[in-house]
C-alpha cells in the first residue's frame, strides 16, 4: 500500500503492528502450547533435552524407566511411571536425572520448542509493515 505523507505510512504501520501483534499472540499461544505437547511423539526427544539441560557433559547413559505406579493416595488417582538417567563422564564419575528433573526436562523443553517455533513465525510477520507499507514516490 502506497500512502501520501509520512504520518499517514507510519500511523498505517501502527495499526498494522497493534494487528499482527495480536496475531503473533495467537500463533505463540498455538505453537507453545498445541505444537509443543505434540513433540512428544519424537522418540528420545525427552531424554535428549534432559540430557542436554543435566549432563551435557556426559559422554554415555542409561535410561531405567519404572512401572506404572500410583501418583496420589487414591486408589482411583491417577497412574504414572518414573524414570531414571544414570550419566557415566570420562573421568569415571557418574550422576543421575531423578523422575522430577526429567520431568521438567521434558515437558519445559518441549514447550519451550514449540515457543521458539511461534517466535520464529512471529518475527517476519512483524517486519511485513515495513515491506508492505511506504509512502508514494513523488516524481
């Protein structure tokens, strides 16, 4: 769109901004949260993240995962299982990832990832207001 003065090409690009800010919200919101918890589904892809934030100097691991156990007092709650990533170093030192930092791992990575998919998204769709919006060339 070509508008006449400079005021009308930069009241135009704040409107278009105030727009697609809200769109951009929208499309984080998506990404973190529908995208996201769907990347559950890539194999490993939990115990990657957790290895990579807990031991991203190890250079083996193992992966115990534990039966399906009770998480409230309930007979009826609900069921969950646990695991446990023991890190084997180099200098023979090993340390392990309990259930609850691999818990936060995973679930605060993949969300995460689906957050900087909408960011990505979100960032040229920020610039178009520079690229669609100028004033006419006056000859």
């Amino acid at each position: 769109m070509k508008l006449n003065t400079t005021k009308e090409v930069w009241i135009g690009r704040i409107i278009a901004w105030v727009i697609l800010g809200g769109v951009s919200v929208g499309i984080l919101f998506a990404t973190t949260f529908i995208l996201g918890p769907s990347l559950f589904v890539i194999p490993n892809l939990s115990e990657k993240l957790a290895l990579a934030m807990f031991c991203p100097q190890a250079e083996s691991s193992s992966t115990q995962e534990g039966a399906s156990v009770p998480t409230t007092s309930s007979p009826s709650g609900t069921h969950g299982h646990t695991v446990e990533i023991t890190c084997y170093y180099a200098d023979g030192s090993t340390s392990t990832i309990n259930n609850g930092q691999f818990a936060v791992a995973a679930i605060g990575g993949t969300l995460g990832i689906g957050g900087l998919i909408g960011i990505v998204i979100s960032i040229p769709l920020m610039l178009l207001p520079f690229i669609l919006i100028r004033k006419k060339k006056t000859n």
